[in-house]
C-alpha cells in the first residue's frame, strides 16, 4: 500500500502520551489516530509506525521529533520521557 503525505501545517491537536505494549494511541474521543511524537527527554523510544506491524526503536536527544508518524509507543524498550503526541 502506499502512501503518501505532506505536511502543510503544524497539528492543530496535542496529548500526553503514556507508552503501552498493547494499545495503540488515540485522539480526544478515543478514537485511533496516527500520530507524530515530541520527546522532551531524550532516550530510546519504540514505536509501531502506522500501516507497518514491527517496532522500530529511535535513540533521541532532548526535544526531538520522530521523523515517522506512530500507531503506538511501546512501554518496552522506551527510556525517552515527556512524550506528547501531534494530531489532526
């Protein structure tokens, strides 16, 4: 399948994200959504990108911007803090 996407602006929407093993991150209403992720403490962070089944784990410094759009940020294998989640 592929896809593809630009960016026009910035997300209008943002949440605190709590990593979980088995649940993929949500909008407001609980709804599921792909999402962008800030990482204000730098560490590792394994995340499922969306439309892929595999994690893949980032080592990140303090303030980055995972490059991928996310379904879910694992609890295993994260050490990066302060996660918030960008959405449309």
């Amino acid at each position: 399948m592929s896809r593809e996407s630009t960016i026009t602006a910035f997300p209008p929407s943002a949440k605190a994200i709590t990593p979980n093993d088995s649940t993929d991150l949500t909008d407001h209403s609980g709804q599921p959504v792909g999402m962008t992720v800030y990482c204000g403490t730098g560490g590792n962070i394994s995340v499922i990108p969306v439309g892929d089944t595999d994690p893949v784990t980032f080592v990140v410094g303090d303030g980055a911007l995972l490059p991928v759009e996310v379904k879910r940020v694992r609890s295993t294998g994260t050490t990066a803090g302060d996660l918030v989640g960008l959405f449309y």
